[in-house]
C-alpha cells in the first residue's frame, strides 16, 4: 500500500474490500467479474427456458418467480448492505465482451444523449410495460423481456465505444446507480499523488495494446515498471476517473479499474453509507440527474399504487371522463403523471418556494440539485417497502419452482407460505420511517448550509415534499395489495 503525500487527501474509508483475503483475491483476478456473471448468466438462460416451455402459471414458473419475486428484493438489500454487486455480477455485459471484439465503429455515444434522459425514459417504458402487459403473470414475456436485454446491451455495445447502454439507457443500472448511492462501500484511490505522477492514467484509458509495451512511471517513492498488451485489460467502461470518483452515480463496480492500474493505486473502499449524500461536492447540478432522483421516488409510489384497489377506481374514472380505451394509455397515464410530471412539478415549486423564502439567490437548478440528495433514503424506503412485501409474501417458493423444473414434484406444502403479516408491516413501516428520517436530516443539513439564519423557511417545501411522499407511500401500503408472484394470486 502507498503512502498518502496530500495531507488533505482520505480515502473513502479504512477497510479496503480487495485487502481482504480470499474475497479480495476473487474480485482482483483477471477472470473475477467473469466469475461472478458466469452462474448469473446460466440462471438467466434457464429462466429464458422454463419461460419459453414451462407451466405459464407465474407463481410455477422461474421466468416469473425469481426476477419480480425474489431478485428485487434481494437486490435493494444487497445495495443498502454491500453495494451494486448485480451490476458487478451482471450477465448482460457477458455478451459485451464478443461485441467490443466486433466492435468496428468505436463511435463515442452521442454528446446530446450522454445524460440521464433516456433512462428516466426506459424506466418510465419498463414500468409501463410491466403493468400494460402483467409481466409478472406471463413467464413467456419475461422470458422475452431477457432476451431483450440481452440484444439490447450487445448492439449498443457493438456500436459505440463505452458502456452506452449501462450508463445511459439500462433501467436497472439505472435504479442500481441511483441508490447505490446509500451503499456502504466505493471506489477510491490510496494516493493521488502516484495518479498525477502515473502517465498511462490506466484506470480509465486501459492497459491493453495489441502488441507488448513498456514504460516506467517515476511515482512517490521510485520507479516502476508498467506494462501494456494483448492481455492488458479495459479501462472504466462508463468513463469514471478512479482519483476524482466522489459517489458510486454510474459505477457499475465492475472493479476493471483496479485490474488495469498499474501501481496497486484502487481500492474498493468500506464507507459511511450514503457519504455522497453529505457532500455536495459530490453530487451532479444537472436536471436530468436531479429530476430522475425525484421521479425514481414518485415511480416507485405509482408501481405500489398499481397494486392496491384505488387505481382500479382511478382508471374507471379516466375511461369514464377521457372515454381512454387503450389500457397502455390508460396505465401511461398514470405512470406518466404521477411518476414524471407531479414529481417534477413538485420540486419546481419547492425550489421556487425555496428562493422566495430565503434572501440567498442560488440560482432554481443548483436549489432543486442542493436538495435532491434528500429524496434518495426516501424513494429507496419506498421500494424497499414494496420489494419487500413480494419478496415476504413468498419467500421460499423458488424452492418448489425449481424442484418442478427439474422434473421432480414441487414440495408446496412445505415452501409457498408467507412470512407473518405483521412481520410484513413492520419492515414496511421500518423502511417508509428510517427513509423519511434520514431524508429529512439531509434536507435540514441542506438547508443549513444554504440558507443558514433562513434555514427553517428554506426547508419547510422541501420537508413538506417529503412528508407528503412519506404519507402517499403509507396510505398506499396500508391498502391490501395484490399478492402477485405467490400462489395465492395464480
Ligand atoms: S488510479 Fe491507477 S491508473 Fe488511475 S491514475 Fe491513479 S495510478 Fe494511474
Ligand atoms: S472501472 Fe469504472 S465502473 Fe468499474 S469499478 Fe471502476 S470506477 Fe466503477
């Protein structure tokens, strides 16, 4: 390990991952990620499988039941308890690595289209879709959906240079950006002295050349020798420059950073959760990062709503009013308003309030930016809450799933119970609770910070945002919701 020789300089925390032994020698290894998507990939081959030729029952097939049943859930805990391990271990990059091998173009992503527009639109098409066509009932759609993805990510990736399709299109890396953000580990760099002095800057650029390559770094405390090839490794495929990485916003920890430094210089450190959160620093001033935060909360409020008998009263209500007979629109609708124009018509006014109230004029996209870190415990408590009850309401199903698809009979007596009710209800109440807290003292800091002497009046739209969106999202789980994924529903 290095020594630091900038005085001001930490990294992110103590305990680095890749330190570990065994667990860090997996990760660091060449073939580590490879490792990792190999068994994932062969899972999603055999849900493309049993989608295609099992029972099309959702609650028997493992196309329905392990993706909207078990993986979400099993996803945010992950996030919140270790960090964005499935896009670490993600098998749709697989096919990725034939496609740069295939790669002609090597074209840059559009400049206008590198942001996060488009993926608030492939998640507003994702959550659409999944009601319009009941994804969660139809295992041959889901299988579908997979393969989809698949194709997806292989043709972006044949296409252009980065990771296109992770950092600006991918719905689910999307959702994994975005509250990895409240993980406890990050990328970081020991010394960011030997990355001024480290020529190569691999970390970003790579190690690989076609033929083999030496050169020698003179970096703090001597020389040394790097070396580039055939077997050199990429560098980071959605552009992060390991030295400057504030936040895990688009780290895929995907960790062939620190396979390509040449001075041992990453690490993957264990920090405070949620760090970026308390730096501003941190934290993009761009509406679409802002507005997607936002939306990501209010998207995961209207996917619970979809779920509970109100929407079904709503939606006679817009047949009768508009006379809407397609249910795409009519399910667009709702996503689209409560999920994209309330959320943003929302944090346009507390911004606005914000500045009326307060005599500091910042101007209204770094206010609305200033307090976006805030809606993220939020919005994740609110997915947590919902993940959770389907995950909860059949957590060992998967077991006589699988013993059905192996052609043996399904022990259901044993494996399709629920966890207890009020168990339920008090992980849901726990995370809606823990949520709006820890937003809340973010925005108060917010506030503090901006507004100082002003900061009650500056926050009081923002803490009245939140609470409106902590008591939206206990109304909503207070409803019965449909048991979708367990037996109970088909
Ligand atoms: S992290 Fe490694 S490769 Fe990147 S600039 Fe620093 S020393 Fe160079
Ligand atoms: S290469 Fe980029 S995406 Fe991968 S772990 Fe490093 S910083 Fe994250």
């Amino acid at each position: 390990m290095t020594s630091s020789h900038n005085d001001l300089y930490r990294p992110p925390g103590l305990l680095d991952v890749l330190r570990l032994p065994l667990i860090g020698r997996l990760l660091c290894w060449r073939w580590g990620r490879l490792a990792l998507q190999v068994p994932l990939l062969a899972a999603a081959v055999l849900l493309v499988i049993d989608g295609f030729t099992g029972p099309q029952l959702a609650a028997r097939n493992l196309a329905t039941v392990a993706p909207w049943v078990h993986f979400r859930g099993f996803a945010v805990l992950v996030l919140l308890l270790a960090g964005n391990l499935f896009c670490m271990a993600c098998p749709f990059t697989l096919p990725r690595t034939l496609a740069k091998r295939l790669s002609l173009g090597g074209r840059r992503f559009p400049r206008r289209l590198r942001n996060k527009w488009i993926a608030i639109a492939s998640l507003f098409l994702l959550f659409v879709t999944y009601e319009a066509l009941d994804l969660w009932a139809s295992p041959a759609l889901t299988a579908w959906l997979i393969v989809a993805y698949f194709v997806a990510s292989f043709v972006l990736e044949v296409v252009f240079t980065e990771s296109a399709f992770c950092k600006y299109i991918c719905p689910l890396g999307t959702f994994n950006f975005v509250y990895s953000t409240l993980s406890p580990t990050q990328i970081g760099v020991y010394d960011p002295d030997v990355c001024r002095a480290c020529a190569g800057k691999e970390c970003i650029n790579g190690s690989y050349s076609p033929t083999p390559l030496v050169r020698l770094d003179d970096i703090p405390g001597g020389q040394r020798e790097v070396r580039h090839g055939p077997q050199g490794t990429p560098g980071c495929g959605t552009l992060l420059f390991a030295p400057q990485i504030e936040s895990n916003l688009d780290c895929t920890m995907c960790l062939d950073c620190v396979r390509a430094c040449p001075h041992d210089n990453v690490g993957l450190f264990v920090r405070q959760p949620g760090r970026e959160l308390l730096h501003p620093p941190a934290w993009p001033k761009r509406w679409d990062v802002s507005l997607l935060v936002m939306m990501l909360a209010a998207l995961g409020l209207v996917n619970a709503f979809g779920m509970v008998p109100p929407v079904y009263e709503l939606q006679r209500a817009l047949i009768k009013t508009f006379g809407i007979q397609s249910e795409w629109l009519l399910i667009g609708l709702i996503f689209g308003v409560g999920g994209l124009l309330l959320p943003t018509v929302l944090a346009l006014l507390a911004g606005v309030l914000s500045r009326a109230l307060t005599r500091k004029k910042l101007s209204l996209r770094h206010t609305v930016a200033a307090f976006t870190p805030a809606f993220v415990p939020l919005g994740f408590g609110v997915w947590f809450a919902h993940y959770g009850f389907h995950f909860l309401i059949a957590p060992l199903t998967i077991i006589p799933v699988i013993q059905e698809f192996l052609g043996q009979p399904g022990d259901w007596a044993a494996f399709s119970g629920a966890a207890d009710s009020i168990l339920i209800g008090l992980v849901q109440v726990a995370a809606l609770v823990l949520g709006f807290l820890w937003s809340l003292a973010l925005a108060n800091r917010t506030a503090m910070r901006l507004y100082r002497r002003d900061a009650v009046p500056g926050l009081l739209p923002w803490a009245l945002l939140l609470l409106a969106l902590a008591f939206a999202a206990g109304y909503v789980f207070s409803l019965p919701m449909e048991m979708r994924g367990s037996l109970l529903m088909g």
